[in-house]
C-alpha cells in the first residue's frame, strides 16, 4: 500500500514551480495548471475528500500566487513563450491558424499570440512550403502529376492544417527550385 502523500504546501508548490521551470518553458497559465493538477492529485488520495476542499482552495490560491511571483520574478514571461513557440511552430509548417490554436492551448491569450506572429505576409507561404515538403505535396510531389481529384486532396491537407486557400493553392503550385530556396531562406 502506498503511503499518504503530504498536502503541498506554498513552500513545496514554490519548490516545484523551480523545479518545473528548470525543466520546461511554461506560461503563467501553464504553471497554474501544472500547481493544480499536482494539488488535485494529493486531494484524490487524501482519505477524508469531503473535509479537504477548504484545503484545496487555499492551495489553489498558494498555486495561483506562486504563479504570479515566478512572473514579478522574470522567471515566467508570456511574451517571450509566444514569440519562441510561434517562430519555431511556423518553420514546422504549421499555418497562423495553428499557431494561435497552439499558443491559446497553452494560456497566451489572442492579442499576445497575435503580437508573436511574423508581420511577414509570405511567412503563411514559407510555412505552407514546409508542409509541402513534409508531406510530398505540391513541388515536392514524386511521379506524375496528379487529377483533378488527386489535386483537391492535395489542397484538402492544406486546408485542414488552417491554410487559407490562395496560400495553398500559391504553395502547390510553386516550383520546386523557388520552393526549396524560400524554405531555406525562411529558415535562417
């Protein structure tokens, strides 16, 4: 049988916020939820669950201050989160539309994720070309020239990854030589 886990207290959420920290790159948001899951995770265990939950929600307060002090403390910065997760989500071949789905999954709220995003409009294009090469779609396609319904397929994983249509019609119908060239120059 498992022994009782100990309730955490401020000190040991500050500790595991470090800890945490150390380990990953993480919004305000991102932390809070972490704090919470482990002190959710100590309230499953506790034996008595009904005579804990004033408990809980001090802890949850303790979280959510913990929280705040790693962001006065510059240990936390939203900005910064945003700006490194879409750079690196947009040379993966994600659409804008992806990326902002992706940064408000992990608590960047639309006007920072907005901010993050390249005023760049060709870089919805060069994101777009990555996905081609990745999926072997457009100028990257082996063999033969596909149909009109093979086309349409093509355009469909596009479509789906959250690229607007004349950006990824523009990308599968570039040339292989210019694709590969603006990959490599969206790259640096």
């Amino acid at each position: 049988m498992a022994l009782p886990v100990s309730p955490p207290t401020p000190a040991r959420l500050h500790e595991a916020a470090l800890n945490y920290l150390a380990r990953f790159s993480a919004t305000e948001a991102g932390l809070r939820s972490v704090l919470h899951r482990r002190i959710d995770r100590w309230a499953r265990s506790a034996e008595d669950r009904d005579g804990i939950a004033e408990q809980v929600g001090a802890m949850k307060q303790a979280a959510r201050e913990v929280a705040a002090k790693m962001v006065a403390l510059g240990l936390i910065d939203d900005a910064a989160f945003a700006q490194s997760r879409a750079a690196g989500l947009l040379r993966s071949g994600r659409s804008t539309r992806a990326v902002t789905a992706r940064l408000a999954a992990k608590g960047v709220g639309g006007d920072l994720a907005k901010a993050a995003l390249p005023d760049d409009p060709e870089a919805e294009l060069h994101a777009a070309l990555v996905l081609t090469r990745k999926r072997r779609l457009g100028p990257f396609r082996r063999g033969e020239a596909p149909d009109l319904a093979g086309k349409r397929k093509e355009l469909a994983v596009l479509a789906r990854a959250g690229f607007p249509q004349p950006v990824a019609a523009r990308a599968l119908a570039m040339d292989p030589a210019e694709a590969e060239t603006r990959i490599e120059a969206f790259r640096r």
